[in-house]
C-alpha cells in the first residue's frame, strides 16, 4: 500500500499536464459497454499508455482511455476499458485506478460489467443492479501492508454496493419502464467459462450471475470510502441443463443491444446525484 502513494506522486501531475479537472463521479465501462462516452462532453482523452503505472486493456472492446469531461452537468472521469485478474495484473494494478480516482476527488463511482445469467428468471438481455457479491477470484486488493491515508484495515462490507444508489437507479428505471433486476454477483477468475457443474455451485451458493471483475474494483472503492453502483449487463444464459457454447461476438452484440438502457440509467443517475 506504501509504494501506492509513490506511485500516485507520478501518476497524478501527468493527469495535470493534460487537464484540472475535479471529478466527484468516476465511470468504470465494462466489456461491450463504452458507448456512454458518446454521452460525455468530453474536455480531455488520455490513453492508457500516456499515464504512469498505469495497466494497458488487453481485452476486445476495451479502448483503453481515461477520458474527463462532463456528463449530466457533473464533472466525471471514465475509465473506457478495465483490467481484470485473467491478464496476469495483481489486484493491486488492477484497482489503482480506482485509487487515482479517489486522489483527484471522486466520492461516487458508477461500474458496469458483462454477465452470464444463472438465476433462471434471468434472460441474456437483461439489466442487473448489483446487491452483493461473492468473491471467487482467490485474492483481494488490499492483500498487504495497510496505509491508514487509503483507508482502514478492515473495512466493513455489510452494505459494498449504496443503498440509495440501488434506490435511485430502481426509480430511474421505473420510470424510463426498462426492465430491471436485482441479485448477486460472483466473481471468478476465468479466462474460461463455467462447467456445468461450476455453474450448478455458483447458483447454489447464492449467486445470480457470473462475471470476472468489478469486485476488485468495488472493494478498493470502499475501502476508500466512496459509495458504489454496480450494473451488470446478462449477456448470456448459463442453466447448466440447456447450456450451449458462449461466443465473444455473441457477448458483446448482446451487451451492445443492451447498452442503450444501461447509458440512460447510468447517465439520469449521474444527473440526479
């Protein structure tokens, strides 16, 4: 955690060269869902590769950009693209700019993810607000030495994702008449997908959908102190007894689909905040 403050003194006063911006709202887009950049008016762009410390997407269909600007008439920074623990990053690359968001003032973060649905209820297509998670990813961001500034050794998880976000953007949905639901999220660490009889596990222990990241990212955030929305995007079905083979065309065409609600949800959200 020490070696985090190093980094941010280099990280930080590059940001500044490109922009002063001060955020209170941070954006992370998920796999198939970086069209709410459309949404933004944008002041600065600055890839990935510009910024020290920084990880590089790996990944199809994450741009790598950390982009500023204003959406809803609120000042936000977006990640468009994240870094999930299958590339081979730590925890601690995966969710430092998470940390960067903190530092430059963010209080609110907004985070997005592709799913595959295992409550039967589910339907590929659907939104999911995110209640709880389980993690599955066998390790945790704030593995290691503590820094006090950062946040608390043990952080209490009892309520990971806001209440009042999950209210908000309930109503926010209602009102637009868009389909929503509401579950658990686990995380494993794939790059592969699910047996059978993983899925058969996931469902039994609690879970509703499944995916490979957020949770870094959402631990990282409370553990600094700010409120999280997660919205996960059902991209596939996953019953173990009518299961078929997953495509990542098929993933991502169903989260492009999907992703005009998602924009207007999180983006009326932003405005009402």
């Amino acid at each position: 955690m020490k070696n985090i403050h190093q980094q941010l003194t280099e990280t930080l006063p590059c940001i500044r060269q490109h922009t002063d911006s001060t955020p209170n709202i941070g954006i992370i887009l998920g796999t198939g869902l970086g069209g709410l950049v459309k949404e933004i008016d944008i002041e600065t762009t600055i890839d990935y590769t510009d910024l020290p410390h920084f990880p590089v997407s790996t990944v199809e269909s994450h741009a790598g950009k950390l982009i500023f600007g204003t959406l809803g008439g609120k000042n936000i920074v977006a990640m468009q693209g994240r870094f999930h623990f299958y590339e081979g990053y730590s925890m601690k690359q995966i969710t430092y700019p998470v940390r960067v968001m903190k530092a430059l003032g963010v209080e609110t973060i907004l985070i997005s993810n592709a799913c595959g649905g295992m409550n039967p209820q589910y339907r590929a297509g659907d939104l999911m607000i995110m209640q709880d998670h389980i993690n599955l990813l066998g390790d945790n961001p704030l593995i290691g030495a503590n820094g006090d500034e950062l946040g608390p050794r043990f952080p209490d998880m009892s309520e990971p994702y806001s209440n009042e976000l999950i209210a908000l953007a309930e109503q926010v949905a209602l009102e637009k008449g868009i389909k929503i639901q509401k579950g658990v999220y686990v995380a494993v660490s794939g790059p592969n997908l699910e047996t059978r009889a993983e899925y058969r596990f996931l469902r039994t222990i609690g879970a509703d959908v499944v995916g490979m990241s957020t949770i870094p990212e959402c631990i990282a955030a409370v553990h600094a102190g700010m409120k999280v929305l997660g919205m996960s995007v059902v991209t596939d079905e996953c019953f173990p007894e009518a299961l078929k083979p997953a495509k990542i065309e098929d993933i991502i065409a169903t989260a492009n689909k999907v992703e005009p609600d998602l924009t207007y949800i999180m983006k009326t959200v932003v405005e009402k905040l």
